[in-house]
C-alpha cells in the first residue's frame, strides 16, 4: 500500500470526527494528507492539528458535494496541491436528514441522492480513471448498514447508500484487473455529530476505533467491511428476515 | 444547532449524579452557534469528567462537552511551547511531545484531563513546592464568555479575566485554546528515590530535609496506622532521568513497555472495601518500598499509577467516593496531625493517603495550592460521611487550611467563603464575564458562587 511513499492520501470530507481520525493513522505512519471539504476553515485547522502531531505535509482542498458544477474538477484540485503522486482516496461524507422531512420536501430527498450517490460517482470515476492509468492506489468510501435493507424509518438515505454500495462493487469488478483495490465500509453505529444524543443507539464505536478499523481494512486491500464488524451479522439476520415478514415490523 | 443529549452524569467520585443536557461540539462553529442562537441558557464546560465532586455538572442545567474540541494549533520546536484547543487531553500532549524531549511542565496524577480543565482547577503535580501550578506555564488562553466574545487572557492581556479564569472552576467561560509552555526532558524516564519514615514527624522532618534538592516529591501515607505509627510513610523523591545515565537496556530514551491496561468493567460490591483489605494494601504498601537509591521508573508509572486501570473508581461500588484534599499552612501541622488522626480513629477505610509539601500560591482568585502541606485522600461515600466531612472542615478552616474545588463535594457555603478571602473579586470579575449568569454548576451553586436558581425551592 502507498503508505509513507510519500504519495498523498485524499480525504474527501474531512471535517467529521471518523475522518480525522483515519486521517490521524495514515498521517502516523507518514502519508501526506489532502483533505477535502465544504468547510475549510475547520478543515484548516484539522490540518494544522495532523501536521503538528505527526509532522507529515497537509492541504486543503475546497470541496463541496452539494455543488455538482465543481465536482467534475476534483481531482484535478487535489493533484494542484499534491506534492508528488496521489496514493489514494476515501470518500467519507454523507447526509442524512430526519427520514419524515426527506418524504415530505423533495428537495431534501434530492439532496440525499445527490451528495450520497450522484458526487460519489462523479468523484470517484475521476479518481479511478487516474489510478487505472497508473495501475496503483486505492479507493475506499464509507456507505452504511442503512444500505443493505430498506427500512420504513430511513429508506431514503438507505437507498442512496445503497446505491453507493452497488456503485463501489461494480468498480471494484473494473479495478481488479489493475490491481487497485475498492473497500466498501459500513459503518453501524459510530459516536459521531450525525448520532450524538440520537435514543435507541447501542454497542457504538468511537471515531478512533473506527478511525483504526477503516484504515485496517483499506490496507488489508479488504472488499467489504463491517465496522465495528460484528455489525456483519447483525445485518446478516435483517437482510434474512422474508419480506413478507419484513414489510410488517416496525423498524 | 446541534443536538443535545439528556445523560445522567457525574464527577470521577460517581456522587452526586445529575441529569444534564450534554451538548458536544465537533468544531468552533458548532461551539459558535450554540451560544449565539438560543442555545442553552445555563451551562458549565465539562472536560473528561476527572474532577470528583460536583463541579462539571449542571443538575437540570446543560453542559458543553468540550472533549471533541481537542486539536493542536501549533507548535514552536524551539522554545517547545503547544498550542492547542481546550478539549486536548495531557495524554495527548505526552504521546505528541514526549518523543520529541518535551514534557508537561506540571501534571496531575491522572493524564486523562484535558487542558482546559487543568487551567480551569489550576492543577498541581508532585513538582508544586519547586514550580508552582499549571498556570504559571500557561502563556495565554482563549476564553468564550457568555456574550459570545472571544476573549485573550494572559498575566498581561485581560489579566482580571485570566486571573479569575484559572482555578475559576469553568465559571467564567469556555476555555477554547491555550498556549502552553512544555518542559524539556532528555528520557521519558524518572530516577526515584524512596525513603521510608515511620510517622509523620519523620516524615515532615524529611520532606523539609529533601524538598529543595529534588524536582518531584511525594509522600505515601499509610492513614490506618496509628498511635506512635502515626503518618507511617513512604517518601517518593524523583528527577526526570537524563540521558547518560538511561541503562542500554531500555533500547532508547523515549521507549516506554506497554502494559496491559485492565479494565475494572462493573462496579464492586461495597464489601470488598472493608477495613481489612484496606489494612492489608497499606501494609503491603509499605512492606514493598524499603528505601532505595535511584530506582529507574518510566513517567507512566511515576505519574500515573491508577491510570492503568481503567476505570478504578467503580471499586467503590455504586455509592462512590469522595476525594478529602485539604492544604495547611507550614507553621500548621498540627492541623495537619489532627486531620490524620480523625481520619485513623474513624476506620473510614481508605487507600493511601497522599502527603506533599506545596510552593507558593499563584495569583489565580480561586487556585488551591498555596504555600503549606497537603493531604489527599479517598474516602468511600456513605450517608454518614457528609457529618464528618463537615467536621474536618471545620478543623481545616480552624488552622487557616483551604478545600480544593476539583474534589470538594460537601463543604459549607460560609466554610468555603473563609477558605478563600478573594470570593468576592472573583465574583465581581465573573459579573462583568458573565453579566447574565449564565454559567453555572452543581457546585457553584452549593457553594453559593453563583445565586441560587430562582425555582429551586431551597
């Protein structure tokens, strides 16, 4: 993997608290970090914090998924900051709005499949072209569990990380053959902005064990990941439940 | 604005416990936000929960969890001075500098505080009779006061607001940021130096002896011990190890082994803490430190012996425990004896007791330490234990001693109001930081800091 090669690693979405802590492992075994988001002055100082505690070089990048007339020059950004080769890249952003809101303003429903699905595709696709080509590096993207079932309580964010989950299986079919890897990764339940204070949540991962078990599976060139990864099974028994069945409870 | 969490929650002392509205911040703009638009209108800051008593705790109120607030802004290699945000923890601060020959210039036993927490108690480590408290290597802070200002505070900017703010218990605004000046070390090693007294006379007798010559200097009591025994100690003397004298087996100057960190994953029942077992420790304690010349031990075991079990307050079982710290004048020892000898004819079980001689006080309003002895101590938490910590109170306010706020869970109002003769700068000055009292604890209130709530039926 491209660790500490002094390739730099982009991390689209970095001001959330499961992004930096990836960030942290990468820039603790010496990779050069870009991070890429909406709000870059806190992203700025994510920065700052990464280099002052693993002295390795970071940019920033203005990034916003929500903005789809500048997404097409993504990559192009990030190799005018970079110093060198990209090595790699993970998608960590997502939007979830309350599931009712979502149903009832279509716009916000919109905004779940443009920021999940439709920029993921439109960024990615750059980034494989560019690792294709040099037959080196790795793609991971953060989907989610809510992806594998549809459920009645958040089938619209379900369905955009659905859709991201199909999207990242079919690359890695493309990418195999140059040997770059894809890591799908759903997280369960993290301890994060989007579920602070959220009832209902149990057995939930802090940012730095995420953090650890992300960059974990991205170096093991894994396919899928649960994290924490008992959630496999968790999820391996709800997307056994008959439909029929299914389509009654209340979940 | 973001969300807000009702937990119920409590000091390191697990008493008392208080539903709170928690709100956690991720990053400046939330912390912004949350103070401008309507946000809560009661609120305390709350690091990592470490301070024992009641003071980051908001019964009814908020608090404003400042743990997700812990990046590093800077840092001058030269001069080894970090920048950092508030919620950065000292374990932080070591695992980044430490490596790089720099280490806090004052540490409390745990390393699980954050920054802006160990300004907010004006902490103070087992180096205060030499180097004073954490404040005095704080070069400046950024406070967030209630009216939404941001706010630089040193001995020279703004120096009522630093002054009120270190040791001011949270209760002048949120600590956003602080410069801090480390200190330089050539190992992450200390050479200890025990030397056993068999009471307490022997053992101020040898603190006054030894202080200067040392940088650290603590004393492990053994508060079961009694009559002639009395103050049985072991005396802990250290000095960061340098660089000549680390022995090649250590394999470099800043390896440390990693140890198994137990956990401690229910709370014991209150029987295992009985006045037998507690003999035992300390008996066992003392049986096990025959003085000794220069033993080599790395800063985690010097500094931080407890934190190698996570959570160790649940050994108090679920009634919890209080912390009883209290500092005597020098010429007051006598005080000091009596404290000692209250606690030894009560068989109020606890671990070791912790002795040390402390400098000169800082200019902090409400900071603890000040020029004298302190003693330190855990006491298991029953309904009875509030009567005899009033009455130690008592003594400890007879000899011109002072409680400490990042422990105290009992005392009386007009106890603490004699305690520390600068209550009411501090109040003047936090009415100017705070004009609409919005910052509030558990603890401010019962020690009537701050007005009682207008609905509280008390």
């Amino acid at each position: 993997m491209s660790n500490a090669n002094g390739q730099s690693i982009v991390i689209l979405g970095a001001t959330s608290s499961v992004a930096r802590a990836l960030a942290h492992e990468f820039a603790r075994r010496g990779s050069p970090l870009i991070f890429a988001a909406r709000d870059t002055d806190d992203a700025a100082v994510i920065a700052v914090d990464t280099e002052v505690r693993f002295g390795v070089p970071t940019q920033v990048v203005r990034f916003d998924a929500d903005r789809m007339e500048n997404l097409p020059r993504t990559l192009e950004r990030c190799l005018e900051v970079a110093d060198g080769d990209i090595g790699g890249v993970v998608l960590c952003y997502g939007y979830m709005d309350e599931q009712k809101k979502a149903q009832a303003d279509p716009d916000i429903a919109e905004r779940t499949m443009n920021i999940n699905l439709t920029s993921a595709v439109i960024v990615l696709e750059q980034f494989a072209a560019y690792f294709a080509d040099r037959k080196a590096g790795f793609i991971a993207a953060l989907s989610s569990v809510a992806g594998d079932r549809g459920r009645q309580s958040n089938y619209l964010y379900g369905a955009s990380k659905a859709g991201l989950t199909a999207y990242l299986q079919g690359l890695r079919n493309r990418m195999a053959p140059c040997g770059v890897p894809v890591t799908t990764i759903k997280p369960g339940f993290m301890d994060t902005k989007m579920t602070f204070g959220l009832p209902g949540l149990f057995l939930v991962a802090s940012p730095e064990q995420a953090g650890q078990a992300i960059h974990y599976a991205i170096v093991r060139k894994k396919d899928v990941v649960y994290v924490p990864w008992f959630w496999r099974y968790i999820m391996l028994i709800i997307r056994h439940v008959p439909e029929k069945i299914f389509k009654r409870m209340k979940m | 604005m973001i969300q807000s969490a009702k937990q119920r929650i409590s000091g390191w002392g697990r008493c008392p416990v208080e539903e709170c509205a928690v709100f956690r911040p991720e990053k400046r703009r939330d912390l912004e936000e949350l103070l401008s638009e309507g946000g809560p209108t009661e609120y305390i800051a709350r690091g990592l929960g470490r301070s024992y008593g009641d003071a980051a705790i908001n019964g009814g109120g908020s608090v404003i969890s400042m743990v997700r607030l812990n990046r590093m802004l800077g840092w001058d290699a030269e001069r080894g001075i970090v920048e950092c945000e508030g919620g950065v923890s000292l374990e932080e601060l070591i695992d980044t500098f430490l490596p790089r020959g720099w280490f806090l210039p004052v540490t409390p036993g745990t390393k699980f505080v954050t920054v802006g927490g160990a300004i907010a108690h004006d902490v103070h480590g087992k180096n205060h009779h030499g180097e004073g408290s954490f404040s005095k290597y704080v070069l400046d802070l950024e406070l967030v006061t209630p009216t939404g200002d941001v706010m630089t505070c040193s001995p020279e900017r703004n120096p009522d607001a630093f002054w009120a703010t270190v040791g001011g218990a949270g209760l002048t605004g949120l600590i956003l940021s602080a410069r801090i000046q480390l200190h330089p070390v050539e190992t992450a090693y200390v050479r200890v130096d025990y030397h056993r007294c068999e009471n307490i006379d022997t053992v101020l007798a040898a603190i006054r002896e030894t202080d200067q010559q040392y940088k650290y200097s603590v004393a492990w009591v053994d508060c079961l011990a009694k009559g002639k025994n009395l103050g049985r100690s072991v005396l802990m003397l250290g000095e960061h190890l340098p660089l000549k004298d680390l022995p090649l087996s250590i394999g470099g100057p800043y390896k440390v082994k990693r140890k198994l960190q137990p956990n401690v994953p229910i709370d014991f029942p209150s029987l295992m803490l009985n006045p037998l077992s507690i003999w035992a420790f300390n008996t066992m304690f003392y049986a096990v430190h025959p003085s000794a010349q220069g033993k080599i031990i790395d800063y985690n075991t010097y500094f931080y012996p407890l934190d190698a079990i996570h959570n160790w307050n649940r050994i108090y079982g679920k009634r919890g425990f209080t912390q009883y710290q209290a500092t005597f004048p020098l010429d007051a020892t006598e005080g000091l004896v009596q404290l000692l000898e209250k606690l030894s004819k009560s068989s109020r079980a606890s671990f070791l007791a912790v002795l040390k001689r402390m400098g000169p006080a800082s200019r902090g309003l409400l900071s603890y330490p000040f020029e004298g002895y302190t003693l330190t101590l855990d006491i298991p938490m029953k309904a009875s234990l509030i009567p005899f910590l009033h009455e130690c109170d008592e003594l400890v306010l007879k000899y011109g001693g002072r409680l400490y706020l990042a422990k105290d869970v009992s005392t009386k109002p007009e106890v603490f109001a004699a305690m520390y003769p600068l209550l009411n700068v501090f109040k003047e000055v936090k009415g100017k930081l705070d004009p609409e009292g919005r910052l509030s604890s558990d603890l401010a209130r019962r020690l009537r800091i701050v007005d009682p709530r207008k609905t509280d039926a008390s």
